[in-house]
C-alpha cells in the first residue's frame, strides 16, 4: 500500500514523541534517585507529555494515529513551544532590567563582597540616551517639539556606599529616560496605596499618554523632569519638577512646581526626592518650588488634609496622611488650601424646598431680567462650544490670584477627554441678548467606575466599564463662572437653580463641588449657603529654592 507524504510526516512525528516520552520517564526517575519529590525542570515539562498523549488517544508504535492523537502532536511540537518562546521573549522585554541598572548592580555586588573597588560613574549610570520630557527649546524654536539629549546633572547623586549587614539598600535617584522607566513611574502608586479602598487607580494608558511630549499639549509651554527613588532595585518614591514658562510670565514669579509625588512612608526618600526637584527648578532659574500638583492647578492639587474616608471624585486627589507630614517636615509652607463640597439630595429637597429663599428670589428676578436666557450645551457644534466655554473659563477666572490661564490645545484636551461622559442637560450656558456670558457644568463622576477598573481595560476592563458606567450615582459640578461686567445680577443663582434641578431629575444621590480655592469667596460662600458639606480639604504647599 502507497504511504502518502503526510502520513510518513505524521509517523516519524509518533516516532519523535515516542523517544520524548520514554525521556520523559527516564528522567522522572532520575529525580527519584536524586532524592524523594526531586524533580528537574526539564523532567518537570517532559513528564507532562506522557499523559497529554494518552489522553488523546495516542498508541505508540502505531503506524496511525486518531485524529484528536494527531492534533495532540501538532501542539506539542508546533503550538505549545511557539507559545513558550512568545511568554519567554515577553517577560525578557518587560524584566526591569537597563543598562544603567546593570551597572548599578555590578557597583553594589563589589561592594558586598569588599573589594573596595566602587566602579567609577559612567555615562550609562547616568541620564544618558534620549529623554522621555519635552525640554524647551532655544528662542525662536519654544514648544517645537525637540527630544534632546539629557545632559548628567551634577545635583543627582546615585554614588552607592556599602551598608552594614541587615541595613536597608543604598538610597539613589534615577531620572526617567526609557519606556521601562516610565512605566516603573507611572505604576508606583499601587505600592503606596495597596489595601486603601479609597483610592482610584488612574488608568495606565491614560497616565503613560499624560506623560507623552508628543500627546499632552503642556509640554510646548514647559520643561518636565521625572524622577525614581530606587532603595536597590525597588521604586520607593517619584516626584515630577516642572516649570510652566506660561505661568511664570502670567503670574510674573519665578515659580517651579512638582506633581506626581509619591513616596513610601519613609521621610528619607522623600526628603531626597523634594531635594532633586528643588535643585532642579533651581537651576532653571526658579526661585520658588510650589505643588504638589499634576502639572497645573486642576488636575489633583495638593495633599489631603481631611476627608480620607471616601473616595474622591475625578481629578480631585487622595493621599495618606503622612504626606502632610513630610512636607512640613521638609520646611514647607501654605501657599493655598482648596475644598471640596457635598449635597446630598435630602440637604437640597426634591422641589428645593431647602434651598434659602432669598436664593430663590435672587434666581427668579435674574429669569424674568429681559435678555436672559440659559440653554444646554450644543454638542453637534461641539468645536464652537468648546471654543465658547474656553473664553469663558479663563475671562471669569482671571481676577483669582492662583489662575493659571490654559491654552487652547490643553483645554481642548480636557475637553475632549470629558466629551464621552457629558450629559447635555448638566452643562448650561447664560445667555444675555444672544451673548454668552457664564456658563456652569457638571460631570458624571468617572471615579465611581474607575475604582473597579485597577488601572486596566483589558482583558475585563471593558465590561465593567460598561457596567458601572450605567450606575453612576456622584455628579461633580466642575466649572462655573460669570463674566465679571454681568455679575450681581443674579445670574450666577439662575444657573445654579437650573443645574441643580438637572441633577435632582436625573436621579444622582448627591452632587459635588470641586475644587475650589479658599480665593474663591464667591463659589464658597454659595456653597455654604445652598447647605452643601465641605467635605474634602487640600494644600498646596511652597517652599524657597
């Protein structure tokens, strides 16, 4: 009988696994004559293709296979090695391991080992290689988007001294200067906050593009610096000094500031990593180091003060009390403190029936006001809109002394961002005469879903996504403002009164007000008014560089 080619292929594979096989026992029985419950690795793997085999119905010998003992074959010799090399090269990819780090490591193996001879710095041990941040290019050439080589900073000591037996490992700060790096930053938090069931795990993916010079528009105007605290190879701590060029020529102070910082409870790395970022602003020229914040004065100011016992709503911050601590511990001082307020809908009543009279009154005489008018967002002029709602949020802010007025490309961001999660009966704009003239906006709280998400879309993300997304039950009212010539005209009530009964038929259990400035003695003393709870305090701290 004629054997076609692919039953001779198929045979001298049985052949193949019969040889494996009998390895696979051979060597199953050497690690029983090494010793009881011995087993190599290499056994370990072998021995588990015996009973795959036979499971699939595999006779040895056989001149044919079943067709499930074939399949079987294919795997083993086709799928399941192809699936090993992928995992190996991808734990080989992400092992945070560079090149720096390697020589950090050699430094400290001589100094275990007492051969006195401490390896010299090299540029590997330093910021050599392509910077992550965006630096600020020369006159005539600002905000073009450059990567520039980093040039070793003479302020960043990783010099390594060898520690007695027991002792904790040589503290050293690392600037970010790979993907690798990046990561081991932005993922650090999960290490301070690990058991906090207040905390909000920022989605990964959203932070690394936050972080991007060629995604976040804040880097045309400013120059970024990220750090890691490193106690041997584990990250204790990150800080990120920056300097805004547009906020210190709209403030007219040399002011640098510093976001991202999180440290384990040890002052020692904190007390280091304030250290780099005060040095780092210093030499470009700043006089003033301010945080912390993320880059600007909305995007999770300050350090908790009070409220810790619940989760805080989006782009409001959450950390531990020692925080607190360590900064004015390091010598620094108030610069500003920012609130957040609560109502529930019991404090508000169902018809407003406690919300004060005179607010009421105020609210009613601004309605029948000729010319007034208040209208929902229009998102399919969604450009326009944004364009709108821009003017508005810098020209009714600008008399805050903390403002820091924001591009058009970042607050177009913002937007954006904001845009899937809008609901167009909670973002009002006033009108008088056909001109827009305030405008007030609440937001589905997006941190009620991310709490579940632990940082990841994938592989489930999406679907409690999809879930929790549809069981919001927080709105934060985040913008408010009334052009400076058409306050006390009680506009600002008006807008108030319609948002609020938004919110109340939208069926959402209590509404937030965040973040406000103590500044803001306007907005705080409507708040206070409306019965609302100040339910979050922040500071932002300042220190002499």
């Amino acid at each position: 009988m004629a054997v076609s080619g692919v039953a001779r292929t198929e045979a001298l594979r049985s052949e193949k696994l019969s040889f494996w096989t009998k390895a696979a026992y051979a060597i199953g029985d050497l690690g029983n004559s090494v010793g009881p419950g011995t087993v190599t690795p290499f056994g370990l793997v072998l021995s588990v293709i015996g009973p795959i085999l036979a499971w699939s119905g595999y006779v040895e010998g056989a001149a044919q296979q079943t067709d499930s003992a074939l399949w079987a074959i294919r795997l083993l010799i086709a799928a399941l090695p192809a699936a090993l090399l992928a995992s190996s090269i991808l734990v080989a990819w992400f092992y945070p391991l560079t090149r720096a780090r390697h020589t950090e490591i050699r430094a400290e193996l001589a100094l275990r080992r007492g051969s006195g001879q401490a390896l010299r710095r090299t540029p590997e041990m330093g910021s050599g290689g392509a910077d992550v941040r965006r630096r600020q290019g020369d006159k005539g050439t600002r905000g073009q988007g450059d990567i520039h080589p980093v040039t070793p900073s003479p302020y960043l000591p990783i010099a390594l001294s060898p520690s007695p037996p027991g002792s904790p490992a040589p503290l050293h700060i690392q600037e970010v200067t790979s993907r690798r790096d990046l990561r081991a930053f932005v993922k650090f938090p999960w290490k301070v906050y690990k058991g906090d069931p207040n905390w909000v795990p920022p989605l990964i993916s959203e932070r690394l593009d936050y972080l991007n010079p060629n995604k976040n528009p804040f880097y045309q105007h400013a120059e970024v610096a990220l750090f890691l605290a490193r106690r041997g190879r584990q990250v204790v701590g990150t800080i990120a000094p920056f300097v805004n060029h547009r906020a210190v020529e709209h403030l007219g102070e040399k002011v640098g500031g510093f976001g991202f910082f999180e440290v384990i409870e040890d002052y020692a790395v904190a007390e280091r990593l304030l250290d780099t970022a005060r040095a780092w602003v210093k030499a470009r020229g700043m006089e003033i180091l301010r945080g912390p914040t993320n880059f600007g004065p909305h995007d999770t100011p300050g350090v908790l003060i009070e409220g810790a016992d619940c989760p805080p709503v989006m782009l409001a911050a959450h950390t531990p009390p020692y925080y607190k601590t360590f900064l004015e511990r390091y010598g620094m001082e108030k610069y500003d403190d920012v609130f957040a307020w609560r109502a529930f809908r019991s404090q508000i009543g169902a018809e407003l029936e406690h919300v004060p009279a005179e607010l009421l009154r105020v609210a009613e005489a601004a309605r029948q006001r000729a010319g007034v008018t208040i209208r929902k967002v229009r998102l399919e002029n969604w450009d326009e809109e944004v364009a709108i709602a821009h003017y508005l949020f810098d020209a009714t802010l600008q008399h805050l002394p903390v403002h820091i007025p924001m591009s058009e490309a970042e607050f177009r961001r913002l937007a954006d961002q904001m845009r899937l999660l809008l609901d167009p009966d909670l973002i009002l704009f006033a009108e008088v005469d056909g001109k827009p003239v305030g405008f007030c906006g609440a937001i589905p709280d997006v941190n009620r879903v991310l709490i579940h998400l632990n940082g990841r879309l994938f592989p489930f993300g999406w679907l409690k996504l999809w879930w929790y997304m549809r069981r919001i039950d927080v709105v934060s009212f985040k913008l408010m403002g009334i052009l400076e010539e058409y306050r006390r005209r009680g506009i600002d009530a008006l807008l108030y009164l319609e948002l609020i009964k938004a919110v109340l038929a939208k069926g959402y259990k209590w509404l937030d007000g965040s973040l406000t400035s103590e500044f803001n003695l306007m907005v705080n003393f409507l708040a206070s008014r409306l019965g609302a709870e100040r339910y979050k305090h922040y500071r932002i701290y300042q220190i002499k560089t």
